[in-house]
C-alpha cells in the first residue's frame, strides 16, 4: 500500500513538474529545429545535450558512434535499468514551413548542398529526451533503480561511407555498464493529430534496405541518339520496371511491403545523351524470406531492362534496418501511462507502418517497445496532411509535453515493475 501511495505521489509530481517546464521544453526544440544537424554531424545538439545532462549531475559518456551522449541516472533505491532512446539527426531537406524558428541552414550531403531541417521530429524527441531527465533526476533519491538515457546519432542514416546510428553504438558498447532491461522508444508522427497516442504489440516498423543502380550507355549528341547508348530511357523504363515486382510479382498479403525510387539522377545539358544515369530508392517489408527474394528480383529486373538496350547496369542493395518490434507484453505495461497522459479515449493499438527505424537494433540484445505521438495540428486530415520527411513537416509543439508525460509516466511505471 504504502508503495502504491508512494508511486502514486511520483507520478503526479513528475506529471506537475513536466507541465512547469513546458516553456523550456519547446524553447529547446525550436532551438534544434533551427539548427539542425545532418546523420553524423550533430555535434552542436550533442554538445547542448551532454552539457544538460551535466549540469543534471548525471554520469555521462559522449562521442559514442561519432555524436551520440549516454546519461546515466542512478536511483536511490534498487530496481531494474530502464534505457530510454532519442534520435538527434535531421535531414537534408530545405524547409517550407513559415515559422520563426525555421531553419535556414545549409551544408553538403554527399557532395551536393543541400537545406537541412528537422523534418521528422527529432528535434522533438531529442527534447523530451531532456525533460524527462531533468524531471526524473529531481526524484533521483526516490527512483527504484536506473534511467539509461541515449541521445542517438544517425538514425536516418550515416553519410555515404561511413558508419553510425544505433547499430554502431550498440557496437562501442552502449549497452553495457549497465545492460538496461528494456529500451524504449518513441517517435513524432504527422499527419496523425497531436492528441493521439499509439502503442504497438510485435513488428511494428519494416525491415530497410537501400537501392543504388549505376546505369552505364554511350555518351553522344542528343539529335542522334542512334549513335549513343541512352541510359535516361534505360532509366526510366528500369522505373516502371520495378514498379512491377510488389504489384504484379509478390504476394501482398503477406506483409506489407513498399518498393520506392525516389533518386533519379542523370544529364546536364539538353543536347547530350549522357554517360550514365542513376537511381536510387527504398525497400520495405516484413519479411526475411520476401525480403531476400525481392533483393533478387530487383537485380534481374534492372539488368534484364536495361541489357534490353545495351546499357549496363551496376545494381546494389545494401541492407539497413531489420524490423522493429515492440514487445507485447511491454506494450500491455506502458499503456496505462499513456491513457494517464493522453486521456484513454486517445490510446490506441496501431497497425504495422511501412517506415522504418535503426531503433531495432536495441531489440536485438534487450526487450523494446516504442509508441508514436501524433503530431499534426487537430483537423488535419491524414490523406493529405504533410507527412514526415515532407518540406512542410509541421509539428504542433503541444505533442512535446504530451510526449514527455508518456514517456516519464511509463518509465516510472517501468521503475516500479509494472
Ligand atoms: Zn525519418
Ligand atoms: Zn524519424
């Protein structure tokens, strides 16, 4: 009784304390937001990050995989390590979104400039990562056991050439000293409304691999093609192409999967038929087996279209990111604690989504779960709403507060042994 009382006097303080700092909270987001940081480079919100968790007088590592920050609350009494993630990279994309924090930054990617912008919420994440520490540490003599904070780089990806994101600081030993029991996550979603939280039971987010082609003809005059090789037409039948493998050649109701070209890159003046031509997309699914068998598909697709025509094709798919699962029975726990934040009519089960997230690499050494905030003004409508990784990304800063008071709330529960 007299723990369930004392839990109880935990929540609704840490819940009070994070409502009190709600200012600070969007004040540091919109300070990431505009000053976004590339996979790999986020060394100006790293530095914010780790001088936070210092002054919170928590234990903290930093330069893991390139950027990332560990803090380490250590509770009063005993109880199990709980590890709570954040990912602090944005992407190379240039803002349209008319806000007095927008970001105006610019820098190279893969040796193009580019805009950079917090486009998927990260900025968000990496805030309420904060405000949950700095809250949770207030309690510290009272917390049964330990919060493991991690300020990820890269989940977008590391730049060409490099390596980073969770994968690369499970590997410099994130996990160890202490190995945390369960790893949690959670993440900003636009076009779902800000007041709608979901939780998810099993794999949640798809499996990630990146397709690069090279297709190589002969260079020549545009008002004689017949005298060159053109890898612009190759290229854009090879489009068409391997629209054909989810639609016409795999069984869709299986698993979800998604097959995107979203590179297409070739050409510089309108009276040369280039050298060369490339594209470069995404693929989503499910499952290993699909996932393999598609791998196969694309390669025979691409070189079968493109020899059609005497063109060569130099075809790549790289794995990325397995599957994300979200334990069931974790789920089941965490659930309260978003009905307590976002009222129960709010929570509910979400369906398998079709992005992805390096978030599943912690669910290959420990338990995970991971929930999703909307984050899209109410009223938005979800089939047209500007969705993550749009230029109009739009995250209504209410979703912060709302997030951290999950967050917190779960992992207290978490601390408790719920
Ligand atoms: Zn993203
Ligand atoms: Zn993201």
């Amino acid at each position: 009784m007299a723990a369930t009382q004392t839990l109880e006097a935990l929540r609704s303080g840490v819940d009070r304390q994070l409502c009190e700092i709600e200012a600070n909270l969007i004040g540091w987001r919109r300070d990431f937001h505009q000053h976004p940081e590339l996979g790999n480079r986020e060394t100006r919100t790293s530095g914010i990050v780790a001088s936070h968790l210092q002054r919170l007088g928590l234990k903290v590592q930093t330069g893991i995989a390139h950027t990332g920050v560990i803090g380490l609350l250590e509770g009063g009494q005993p109880g199990p390590v709980i590890g709570l993630r954040a990912d602090m990279d944005a992407l190379p994309i240039v803002e349209q979104v008319d806000v007095p924090y927008r970001s105006e930054v610019r820098t190279t990617y893969n040796g193009e400039s580019v805009g950079v912008m917090h486009a998927c919420g990260h900025d968000g994440h990496t805030a309420v990562l904060m405000a949950v520490a700095e809250i949770l540490t207030q309690h510290r003599d009272e917390l049964p056991g330990t919060v493991k904070f991690f300020f990820q780089p890269a989940e977008e990806g590391a730049p060409d050439g490099e390596e980073g994101g969770a994968q690369l600081m499970i590997r410099e030993g994130a996990l160890e000293n202490p190995k945390p029991a369960m790893v949690m996550g959670l993440h900003f979603v636009s076009p779902i409304p800000y007041d709608k939280l979901l939780y998810y039971k099993g794999p949640m987010l798809a499996s990630a691999d990146i397709i690069e082609i090279t297709l190589t003809g002969k260079q020549g005059h545009g008002a004689r093609p017949w005298m060159a090789i053109d890898p612009i037409v190759s290229a854009a039948q090879v489009v068409l192409g391997l629209q054909t493998i989810v639609s016409r050649q795999i069984d869709v109701t299986r698993e979800p999967t998604v097959l995107s070209i979203t590179i297409n890159r070739g050409g510089l003046r309108h009276n040369i038929v280039p050298e060369t031509a490339e594209l470069g997309g995404t693929l989503r699914t499910y499952d290993e087996g699909m996932r393999r068998d598609i791998h196969e598909r694309i390669k025979r697709t691409v070189e079968m279209i493109a020899g059609s025509s005497g063109v060569v094709a130099d075809v790549k798919v790289k794995t990325q990111y397995p599957v994300t699962f979200s334990d069931g029975d974790l789920a089941e726990k965490i659930r309260p604690a978003l009905e307590r934040a976002g009222g129960i009519e709010n929570v509910s089960l979400g369906k398998k989504l079709t992005a992805a997230d390096d978030f599943s690499f912690f669910g290959h050494h420990v338990p995970t779960t991971y929930f999703v905030v909307g984050c899209a003004p109410p009223g938005t409508d979800p089939t047209s709403g500007a969705p993550n990784h749009s230029p109009r990304f739009y995250l209504d800063e209410r979703c912060l507060l709302l997030g951290a008071r999950a967050l917190a709330g779960a992992t207290l529960d978490m601390l408790h042994g719920a």
